[in-house]
C-alpha cells in the first residue's frame, strides 16, 4: 500500500496512527483504494487534525481547492453538514469523484466546479462567495498564485489549510540542490509561506504532519481591497 510522505520516523507514525480517528468503512475503503493506486489524498495525521478542526470550527461553508477521487469532500461532508464547495480540472478524477459522492449520497452536500482553480477563484471572488474554511491541496507551485483570492474568499474567523507544503524537507534546501524541473515548484511555494506567514491579520503555523501542513485564521476584519483593485 502506497501513502503520502511522513516526516516523522517510521517507529512514531505507526504509534501515533493508532490513535487516529476511524473511519466509516465506506471511506476507509476509499482510502485504502487511494493509497492502493497512489493517489495524492490526504495522509492518515491530516485526516485526524482536520477532523479536530471541523469539530471546533464547525464551518457552515467550506471551499476544496484540488478535489482527487473526493476523499477528503467526502470526509469533511460526513463531519460536517457544511455546504462544500470543491474545484479539480482534470476529467479522470472529476469523474470518479462525482461517482463517490453519489454512492455515499453526498452529491447534494457538494457542488464540484470543473476547471482550472486560476480562473474559478477569482470568478467566486468577484460573485460575492465567501467561505469559513479552506482547504488547499492542489499543484503546489500554484498556491502563491492562489493565495490573494483565497484571502478575499476566507470570511473573518476563517481557517485556511493547505496541505503538503514542506515536500518532504526539501523546501528548505538551497535552490541549488533542487532539480531543475522543480525549482519554479520550490521557488513558488516559498514565496506562498513568506507571503502567507507575512500576513497581517493571519495567524499562522507549519506543521510536521503529512508532508507539511500550513494553518492559518483570520484574526480580524480588514478593508482588504478586491483582487486587481
């Protein structure tokens, strides 16, 4: 079975995880089929935290931005009765997404926006959306690009998570030591960390759990400007 990086030793995950929230077995099944193939869906100690952090922020409306198959929709739409709104551009995991959330009877619960989140967000935006909670779990290299709108989308008291920002330690290496092919990756993500934990009415923490996991609040209104205004 295939999961996600963990940056504790293995001899600490295997102990920690047997504290970890269980999962229905419709979604736990989902889950083992993920790891299974593979795919990026969130790891064992990101699905226990963001457990925690539904139940305390009990969130009416929640933004996915990087939906996969839909495990962590789904998880986030059986904690919650929040109305969830989730975005993924890419057709294959659209369209197996949109299946699990029918047969787990969540399709009402979860609008899913076909498309590329550069060119929904700012569309939300500018509609007058706005969401208690927001979880980021698409192409890294993205999330600095993603960040301003998210800001103007995140209500006052808002939780902002985005998942697997430490790449495995790599993220602070010297640009040097970073293959070629992954420095705008690197570069781009930095950028999103200095920029989010720069932030003025953020308070923000990077957690070792994962592959990373960057948690910010809204701590207080602000007249932030619209985006390009």
């Amino acid at each position: 079975m295939t999961m996600k990086k963990n940056l504790v030793n293995t001899e600490l995950a295997a102990y920690l995880a047997a504290f970890a929230p269980s999962l229905d077995s419709d979604l736990r099944e989902l889950q083992r089929k993920a790891y299974t193939e593979g795919l990026p869906i969130i790891s064992n100690d990101v699905v226990s935290f963001l457990s925690v952090v539904l139940a305390l922020k009990k969130p009416q409306t929640i933004l996915e931005i990087g939906c996969c198959i839909g495990f962590s929709a789904l998880l986030m739409a059986r904690q919650t009765q929040a109305k969830i709104t989730t975005i993924d551009r890419y057709p294959l995991m659209i369209n197996r997404a949109r299946e699990n959330f029918a047969k787990l009877d969540k399709h009402k619960q979860i609008e899913l926006i076909e498309g590329d989140a550069a060119i929904i967000l700012p569309e939300l935006a500018a509609a007058g959306k706005r969401f208690d909670m927001i979880f980021l779990d698409a192409g890294k290299g993205q999330y600095n690009r993603f960040f301003p709108y998210c800001m103007e989308l995140l209500t006052p008291g808002g939780v902002l998570l985005a998942d697997d920002v430490l790449q495995g330690g790599s993220v602070a290496w010297d640009l040097d030591k970073i293959e070629k092919r992954q420095r705008t990756t690197h570069r781009n993500l930095n950028e999103f960390l200095q920029n989010a934990t720069n932030t003025d009415d953020l308070t923000s923490t990077i957690l070792p759990i994962g592959d990373g996991l960057f948690v910010c609040a809204r701590v207080q209104t602000t007249n932030r400007p619209p985006i390009g205004g």
